[in-house]
C-alpha cells in the first residue's frame, strides 16, 4: 500500500463489504441480537483493473463461528467439520471456490481466478488477482493476548510487557495457583487457546504473566480436549505454505497467499499481529532454502469497524453467548450457503447423519470427493506426471495417501514442523484413512 492512510481507507471498505455480505444472507444460523456474539471471517478477491489505478473487491468466502469438535467426537469417516471457527469455516469455502474456478479452467471457460500454462498444463493465478483476508475479531491464540488499553500507560510499547516464552515448561495440565491479592498492574487480554502440550506453559499468574507469549496453541473444547490449533497459529502455517493446502497443490505452479490481513473493531495490536502470524517465525524460515514456498509478509491492518454481533469485552454479567451454529457461504453456482452446529448440518437427525446428502460441503470427505473429480476433469495427457502415473489408483486411495501426492507440499510441511512448528499436533492416522469410494 502506497501510505498508512490508505491502508486505513481500504480496511474500512473491506470491513464495511464483509459486514454488508454478512447482513444480505439469511437469518439462519446468525447470532441472536442481545444474547448472543460470533466472529465473521471472509477471503476478499481483489481484481486490478485494466488501469491499474483501481481495483474492484468481491466477497468470494465467508464463515462464521466460534466453537469446536472435541477429540471424542472426533469421525473417522472425515464427515464432520472438526473446526468451526470462522476463520477456518471461511478458508474451507474458500477452497470450495478455487476447486469451482479449477473445473472452469480446466474445461475451458473463462476463470476469475486461473489461467492454464500452456508449457506445464498447471494452472496459475491470473495477473492482477490477490487477496485479502478478514476477520472482525483476531485469531484466537497469540494474536489475542493483548496489552490491555489501561495497562499501556505503564509500558511504552506492548511488546517491553508480553515477550515471547522463556518460561519453563510446566505440567500441561496443572491448576493456576490459588488465590492472589489483588494488585494494581498490568493485565492483558486472554486467550482461550491452550499451549500444546511438550511446549512452554501458561503460568496463569495475575496480570501480564498469566499467559506466555510466542507458542503454539490449541483451540478449547467443552470439557473435552480438541486437537486443532488455534487460528493465529493455522494463519501462520497459511502464510507459509499457501491457503491452498496439499490437495489443490497437486494442479497449481505455485501457493496461493493473501496479500493483506485486516481485522475489526476489537482488542488490537500491531506488533502482536505481526508477531504472531510472522516474525516469531521469521529466523527459522530464513533456514529452509524453498523456492516455491516462501513465508509471506502481507499487510496487516486494522479497520475501526465494528461487527455489531461481536464479543462485548467488558460482559461483567456474563450475558452474551457464543452462537451456537456456523455458517459457510461460498461463490460457488451450487449449494452456496450452508449452517452447521456441532460439525454437521444443522436440522440433521440421528438417523440421516451417515447419508451423503447431509454431509457439509466443506467437510474433508466432500473436499477430498472434489479433488478426485477435477482430477477427472482434465484430459489424462495434461495431467502433471505424478498424478498421470497414479491416475487409476487415486480413485480409491486414502485421504491420507492422497495428501501426499504433492511431494513438494508434503516436504515443505515435514520441514516447516521441524524448525518452526514442533509441537503441532497430530491427528490419529485413522481418521485419515476414509477414501471417496466409500
């Protein structure tokens, strides 16, 4: 951006859009005014004009939501959607919208978003095409343990109060100690996340040091424990190997990135965003000499609009909810707006749950079912080599086999949890192990 009043003027517009999308869908699935909060997420597609000196921005993706699967109910089946936060929600349909403008390249019609490469068949992002990325809240995680506004005066800068740990690693699961005299210090926002365990942990102390700063966290569950991470951390891993993911990889030259971050009206921090979804990576991408995967530094901003179903911060009488259900809206022709509670459709009963008919759409299982038809869609001889040679087999393979494919991908990411992200968590194999044939 060329200065920081433009910046402002285009996370205003970008807030204001998303906000506008989010009032234009229907009333399912939207919190209840006055007793209920949620966050709204959103991949914004912005397309430079042939001037050059304007650019038009279109909502391609959209989630809300705020809740979790915990590991219990957790499907080996990849029928139900782990993590409906919104952030996640939004990027899912965001891969929904890429799978769509794939098929159309493919098949010859005129992509917003691709072009084919008439050397290696591959598809690339069109020139002049980027995107942004918005949330009206900030991730859950580090990006969220924030200074409080009143505790700055006795700090110069947020960062002299929150560095990242140096703290010893404590039990994963040890009380916060007991009751503390109250003190007149500094405090800061908190986070629901929890630090992975076998890392650095929250010394739950009052004020500044009841959080550590800089770790790898995951998201809370009700009395349950869930194995995802937490949206600043997921925002990181993005910012590194593309929002693209392993599946969509196999097809294109290079990773799809955002080139802007924007948050809402809320609790904010430059540094702290900048920390969380960068530099506290920065020294270690340094070391991992990829071409085609290359930490990112988008733009971060903060627009002073705010999502009027938002977290109130000060509910001292605990009156606000977190809204129950999620909702998934995509630019796609087919099946555009979905709500979900608890990881699967909303108004599905017991007895249908297993059908395919009531599967999300951006569950892993109909994910994966797209990958396997837009293989399908292209002619056999345009097809990269590594998925000519395993054509037949892919038909039947495990998601888990199959994410695999993209070695390039698959390799990146064993670095990248080496040196940067050790204590991510993994996920049982079996529930990787359902195929589309299924």
């Amino acid at each position: 951006m060329d200065s920081i009043y433009d910046r402002k003027l285009l996370a205003n517009q970008v807030a204001q859009l998303c906000y506008n999308h989010f009032d234009n869908l229907p009333k399912k699935g939207k919190p209840i005014e006055g007793k209920e909060w949620t966050v709204v997420a959103a991949f914004v597609q912005q397309t430079r004009q042939n001037d050059e000196t304007k650019s038009s921005l279109e909502v391609v993706s959209m989630g809300t939501g705020s809740k979790c699967v915990g590991q219990n109910k957790l499907s080996k089946d990849g029928d139900i959607l782990n993590d409906s936060h919104a952030e996640v929600v939004a990027r899912r349909g965001f891969l929904r919208y890429m799978y769509h403008q794939m098929e159309k390249a493919v098949s010859g019609k005129e992509s917003d978003l691709f072009i084919v490469d008439p050397i290696s068949k591959k598809l690339l992002q069109r020139e002049g095409v980027s995107f942004i990325f918005f949330s009206s809240h900030t991730p859950c995680g580090d990006a969220s343990i924030i200074v409080k506004e009143n505790s700055k005066i006795m700090s110069n800068t947020t960062e002299e109060i929150l560095k990242p740990s140096e703290g010893k690693v404590t039990s994963f699961d040890e009380e916060p100690p007991s009751k503390m005299p109250r003190f007149d210090i500094p405090d800061i926002h908190r986070t629901g996340a929890k630090c992975v365990e076998g890392g650095p942990q929250d010394l739950k102390q009052p004020g500044v040091n009841h959080h550590v700063a800089g770790v790898l966290r995951i998201k809370p569950g009700r009395g349950d424990r869930t194995l995802s991470m937490s949206c600043s951390d997921k925002l990181a891993k993005w910012n590194i190997l593309g929002v693209q993911g392993s599946l969509l990889m196999n097809f294109l030259s290079k990773p799809i990135y955002v080139s802007h971050v924007i948050i809402g009206k809320c609790p904010y921090s430059q540094s702290v965003m900048e920390r969380a979804l960068i530099t506290r990576f920065e020294h270690s991408d340094n070391q991992m000499g990829n071409a085609v995967f290359m930490q990112q530094k988008p733009d971060i901003s903060q627009s002073q609009i705010e999502f009027k179903f938002g977290k109130v911060e000060n509910d001292e009488d605990d009156q606000m909810h977190p809204c129950p259900s999620s909702i998934s809206w995509c630019a796609c022709p087919m099946k555009q707006l979905e709500v979900a509670v608890e990881g699967r459709k909303q108004g599905i009963t017991k007895k249908n749950q297993n059908k395919p008919s009531c599967r999300l759409e951006i569950c892993k299982k109909n994910l994966f079912q797209k990958f396997v038809s837009l293989l399908n869609c292209f002619p056999t001889d345009y097809l990269p080599i590594h998925l000519k040679e395993q054509h037949s087999d892919i038909q039947c393979m495990t998601y888990n086999k199959a994410k695999r494919l993209c070695s390039d991908y698959f390799e990146m990411w064993e670095k990248t949890r080496a040196k940067m992200l050790s204590t991510w968590t993994s996920k049982p194999t079996t529930l990787t192990e359902f195929t589309v044939c299924e």
